[in-house]
C-alpha cells in the first residue's frame, strides 16, 4: 500500500506534456549475489552470501540470482546450502546462470538438485564485435548455439518433475546488437522452449555494457516489445548496467517502453560501475506515489548489510540513503525547511523544499537534517535551539546570536553541533551557573 503521495502533482498539475508515468511496480529481481558478488574486491564469504539472501528475502525480493554454480564452486556450495538447509521461503525463486555450453548446463541442473522453484538463466553473447572477434560464429552459428542449449534446458527441466522451472534467456550484449538479429535469437530461442501464454519464459535484454543514452535503450526494448514473435509468452525483463552514469534512467525509461522485469544490485553494486540501482528505481516510484513492493523503511539496516557483505562503502550522497541527503548546509534552504515543517500538517502530501521525500518513510530522522557550519544562517541556527533545547529565539535575538555563532566558526572553522550552539548560547547569555 503507498504511503504517501510526493509533490509531483503539484509540479504537474499545469503540465503540458503527454503522462507518460510508470503506475505500477516492475518484477523484481535481485543480482546482488550473482552480478554484484562477482564484481567485488573479496568476494562474499558463505556468511555473507547468506546473510545477503536473508535481506534481499526480508526486503520483499521474490526472484534472487544466487550465483553462476557451474563457474564457481563457491557458488555450487552456497546453493546447494541455500537448498539443503532451506533457506529460501515458499514464494521465492533462486536463479542460477549459466552459459550456452553443455557441461555447464549439465553441472548448473545437478547444483539443483531438490530445489523448489528455480529460473535457469541461460545465455550467450549475441553483439557484432563477438561473434567476430570472440566466438568466430556467424549469425547462424549464434542462432544454433542458443537453440540447441535451450532445448538441453527444457531436456534436463523435463528429468526433475519436483522442480518448478523457468527459464531465462538473455543475448548478452543486446544493447550493442543490431535489433532484427536479437529479434532472431529470441524468436528462435522461444519457440525452442515452447514458450506459451501459459508457460512463459523470461527474456532478458542487458545493457551489458551502456553505450547510448537512457532514451535509446528504451527504444530498442520498444522495438523489441512491439516485434517479437511471441510476446504473449514472454516476461521482458531488463538488466541494465552503468557505465554513463545514466542506469537508473535507462531502467525506468525502458520499463516506460514496455520492459514488465529488472534485473539490478542494491545501491549499484556490479560490474565496472555497476548495476542498476534498484533501491534507486523503487523509492523513485515510491515518491511518485506508487507502491514499489519492496521495504525500505528501515534503509540504514539495509545498507549497513550491504556495506558489511560487499565490503564496500555506500557513498555519502547516495540518493536516499547517503550519510548526508537529509542534511542542508545552507541557510537559505534551512530556512526554507524550517518554515515548511513549522506549516505542514501530519497526513498531507509531502511538498517540502529540498527534500524530496520524508526521511521518516525510510526510518530515518529530522534530528540530521539541520546542520550549521559557515554556510549557515540564522534560520538553522534557531531551529536547532528550539528542536534540540525547547528554547525559542525572537527575531532580534535570532539575527544578534547568528553573528556572535559566526565569528565562533570562522575562528574554528568546523561544523557545529547542537550541543555546541548551546554551549556558546548559555556562555553568551550567561545562563551557565
Ligand atoms: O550484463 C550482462 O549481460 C549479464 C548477462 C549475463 C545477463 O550479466
Ligand atoms: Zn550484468
């Protein structure tokens, strides 16, 4: 259920342009343990790995890529454990990759051996440059590769009937592939598994590596959306990568563009620079007043599992999470939050400068989001005493006691706490005893 709805309609009410919004949440899927983990310095420990899938369960995740087991032996063990000792909940599926190759295949079906419910991922570079340069394949050759390794998936799926499988196919590369060869492969590759309305297979189109901007890649799932043979029978997923800087927006443009699935990292984990962000694309929706499906409410307990499992830091401006995103700096802007708080009413939509959304949804507080330091005016001063220390400053006092607290910082130079304008406060007006 939304909680709340954020400013935009207000920003749109006198829109002229068309209301091209995303209402719903996407299929999620979570590649944290698969993508993410194989770009890590060390990669996640068993403990980790699993303490990773408790979160990505507790979040709300129903589809979680848990490692490519035919690769790793690590990843063959942690998914043998996730099974053995049954970890993972009734309603969630795990997914594995593997390659177009048969003993991988082979070796991905005995990883899952009793498992519930299983994506098989498969897949196969598809782009000019490796077909060429890598594979030496031509574009038949590609087509027979992906046909054939589907159909020994549908063969192995067909031998454990206590399994519930889906299969996945993505052509690696897609976004550097020309768009009537990927639309080849995948018609091909649908009709290999027998792809139906009621038996859906999941094609995956990546922005394996991002080479054009956000609006291109939607389109080339546009074309995809609208040209596929068997559309009917097929979840269209997205996995989007980062490397202009630009993943979140390909995401949510290419979900705008017809995608139902994407694939991604918490804060951005992955290779080179990363995955899409999905707690970005969910609380993006969230502030647009649609549901995300996953909970965010507590994100510092989210985060702090991420940065001890990934090793990794989650940087300070980190959109909706970072150490410093419900803090102002400048005077003018805690002035303006100030005066807004003082007139918002509880249960109103959220439409509060500078602040995009209310810190308290994602369990965090007001208490950080007024600092002082040199940038500061009066405004964040005053709000500080009166949120801290009950005391209420008139105007006169407000404006007098700003310029001694400005004289203390350009002597000191740091940033200051709400304890240490009340200490300069009380040694001013001689409250002290
Ligand atoms: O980025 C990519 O293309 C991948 C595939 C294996 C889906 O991670
Ligand atoms: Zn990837």
């Amino acid at each position: 259920q939304t909680k709340y709805r954020a400013f935009p309609p207000v920003a749109l009410a006198n829109r002229t342009w068309p209301d091209v919004q995303l209402t719903r949440a996407p299929q999620w899927l979570s590649t944290d343990l698969r993508d993410g983990n194989q770009a890590l310095i060390e990669p996640m420990d068993p403990q980790r790995k699993l303490r990773m899938f408790q979160m990505l369960v507790k979040i709300g995740f129903k589809e979680i890529e848990v490692g490519f087991p035919s690769a790793s032996q690590a990843d063959f063990d942690f998914v043998r454990l996730l099974i053995e000792q049954d970890h993972i909940p009734a309603d969630v599926s795990i997914q594995v990759l593997t390659q177009a190759r048969q003993p991988l295949i082979a070796r991905t079906f005995e990883s899952l051996r009793g498992a519930r419910r299983v994506i098989v991922h498969l897949y196969n570079a598809v782009a000019p440059v490796m077909r060429r340069v890598v594979l030496g394949l031509d574009e038949d050759q590609i087509v027979d590769l992906a046909v054939t390794h589907t159909r020994m998936v549908r063969e192995l799926a067909a031998q454990q009937p206590a399994t519930e499988f889906l299969f996945q196919y993505s052509p690696e590369m897609f976004s550097g592939t020309e768009l009537a060869f990927s639309k080849r492969v995948v018609d091909a590759v649908t009709e290999a598994w027998g792809a139906n309305a009621q038996r859906k297979c999941i094609i995956n189109l990546p922005a394996t590596v991002e080479h054009s901007t956000p609006n291109i890649f939607a389109d080339m799932v546009e074309w995809m959306d609208r040209h596929l043979a068997r559309r009917e029978a097929i979840v269209l997923s997205v996995h989007p990568h980062n490397d202009r800087g630009t993943g979140t927006a390909a995401g949510e443009f290419a979900l705008m563009a017809g995608a139902d699935r994407i694939e991604g990292c918490l804060f951005g984990n992955g290779e080179r620079t990363g995955n899409v962000d999905l707690v970005n694309i969910a609380l993006n929706l969230y502030t647009q007043g649609v549901d995300p499906e996953l909970d965010f409410s507590d994100i510092d307990e989210v985060r702090r599992c991420v940065e001890h499992c990934n090793q990794l830091t989650v940087h300070p401006r980190h959109p909706y999470v970072g150490d410093l995103v419900y803090t102002s700096f400048s005077g003018s802007h805690q002035d303006a939050i100030k005066k807004a708080f003082a007139a918002r009413k509880e249960g109103e939509i959220w439409d509060m400068p500078y602040l995009p959304i209310d810190p308290k949804d994602l369990g965090r507080s007001y208490d950080a989001v007024i600092r002082v330091n040199s940038q500061s005016g009066k405004g964040g001063i005053a709000y500080l005493l009166e949120a801290e220390y009950g005391v209420e400053l008139p105007r006169r006092l407000q404006i007098e006691f700003s310029q001694v607290v400005q004289a203390v910082m350009d002597d000191a130079g740091k940033e200051l706490s709400a304890a240490d304008l009340w200490r300069i406060f009380e040694g001013e007006y001689g409250l002290a005893e």
